[in-house]
C-alpha cells in the first residue's frame, strides 16, 4: 500500500498512474463515521474508494475473510467487536499491497467543518445559493435555486443547520479528488475521469434533501468529467458499500482513540498496487 502525504498528492498520484494505466472510467464506494451530519462529536472521517472495473469488490471480500472467519464477510463497523476491528486493520496495508484500489479519506473535528463552511462554498462555486436563516427559531440552510439544464426548472433544497456543513464538507473533498485524479491523469493522456458511485442510502433516503443538495454541488461546472449516482436498496450487506464503511470507522477509530492501534498503517513500496491517501483537518 503506496502512503501518500497531502503536500505529495499530485505527484504520487501521477507516479502511480504511470505505472497503472486506466481510461477514466472508475467505480466509487463512498461511506462515512460516523454520521453525515454534525452531532457533537469530536471527529468526521469520510473515505472514498476507487477502483476501475470495481476491483475493490475482491478486496473487501479478502477482507472479510481476515476480520470474520465464522462468515467470511464483512459486517458494519458499529456492530463488530474489537477481535474483527484488529484483525481488519491488520488486513488492510497487506491486501492494498496486491489490489488496484485507491483509498482517499478526510478526518476533521466538527470545529474545522463549521468554521470552514463559508471556504467550502466558495471554493464549490456556490456563495451565491447559500443562505442561512432561522424558521421559527431553528438554524435552516437554503441551496439554490438551480437550473435543471434538461427542463429549464428551479430547485432550491432545504437542510438542517447542522446537516448542512457536512454536505459541503463532503461535496467540497470529492471535487477536489476528483479534480487531483483529473490533472494525474492527464499528464500521460487527455482523459475524462468519470466516477460511478455504488453508495449506501443517503439520509432521508433517494431524492431527500441531502441526496439533491449533494447532487448539485457535484453538478456544478466540471470540465473535467462527471459524479455519477446510484444507491444500493440494502447497503448493510452490500461487500463494497461494508468496504467504505469499515475503513471510514478504522479511521475514525484511530483519529479518536488511537491507543487503540498504536501501530501505523504501514506503508510498502512504491510497486503496491493500492494507495491510501488521508488528510486530518483539526483547529
């Protein structure tokens, strides 16, 4: 598993993708610990993963084989005990060594999401849309209106005051991933990079108000590709979907506790297959 440093992104990343050769075309599993909005935790830790032709789907059934050995299959973080999370953890750096699996993930206290929720919107294109206001006494956030480009309608979506920040945090980290993958790859040829996301259902399910305020965010002006959505009905059991949410708990595990895994993730030479790239945003 090839570490990358956040001030070594681009160039590791355009390392890595002369060796590996991909079209631009990739499956993306998206999961976060532990919630998707702000609740009076400490830390946030969101983790993406990326693979061509889902090749990460062999890597969290390699997975499960190591953390559970009764069933072989990966389980949802929260609800597996401390003997699974060991043996997870342990597991992780040696299958990345062999499997062509990128690993991108942010961990940040709730205190840099809020206070960087005016950057976020900014940097998204979105200062414009976003409004603060309070309906009877309750922090609300307004996004919009967008154009629907196909029928010429307006949307405009509400969110809570506290979902909100984490909307933008989360938008705001794929961009620009998405954007660092983009300018790598191009370096060895002119691509477009589309992701296809296999991701849990959103809070308030499928067309609720974070999955639209998500999807406009992401469907903001990308000239270098596109964010494509797509849910799966039951998450729980889905091994690619376990794969985001176990590595998104690890990780938030470790930010939180980390006595609990006082040895690193370990990095292997820069020949792994896999990568794991995760910055840690604190105030």
């Amino acid at each position: 598993m090839r570490q990358i440093e956040p001030s070594t992104l681009r160039w590791n990343l355009s390392e890595y993708f002369g060796v590996h050769h991909f079209d631009g075309l990739f499956t993306v599993s998206l999961d976060h610990s532990p919630t998707e909005q702000l609740i009076g935790e400490k830390w946030h830790t969101s983790a993406l993963i990326v693979s061509a032709a889902v090749e990460h789907s062999a890597l969290a059934h390699e997975l499960g084989q190591i953390a559970n050995p009764l069933t072989c299959k990966l389980t949802k973080w929260t609800r597996s005990n401390s003997h699974y999370k060991k043996r997870f953890y342990a597991g992780l750096t040696d299958r990345l060594d062999v499997h062509r699996v990128m690993v991108f993930a942010i961990s940040a206290t709730e205190s840099s999401i809020a206070a960087s929720e005016e950057h976020f919107i900014k940097e998204l294109g979105g200062s414009q849309c976003y409004r603060r206001h309070l309906p009877d006494g309750r922090p609300r956030v307004s996004i919009g209106p967008f154009v629907n480009a196909r029928t010429g309608e307006q949307h405009t979506v509400e969110l809570s005051g506290n979902q909100a920040p984490m909307v933008l945090f989360i938008a705001h980290f794929l961009r620009r991933i998405h954007q660092e993958m983009h300018v790598a790859l191009s370096k060895h040829s002119p691509v477009f990079v589309t992701w296809n996301f296999l991701a849990d259902k959103p809070p308030n399910g499928a067309g609720g108000a974070y999955d639209r305020a998500l999807a406009m965010l992401l469907g903001l002006s990308n000239p270098g590709g596109s964010l494509r959505w797509g849910y799966f009905h039951e998450g729980d059991t889905v091994e690619t979907d376990l794969l985001a949410d176990n590595i998104a708990g690890l990780l938030n595990d470790i930010v939180r506790a980390p006595e609990r895994y006082p040895e690193e993730l370990g990095g292997s030479p820069q020949s792994a297959a896999g990568l794991l790239y995760w910055e840690r945003w604190t105030t």
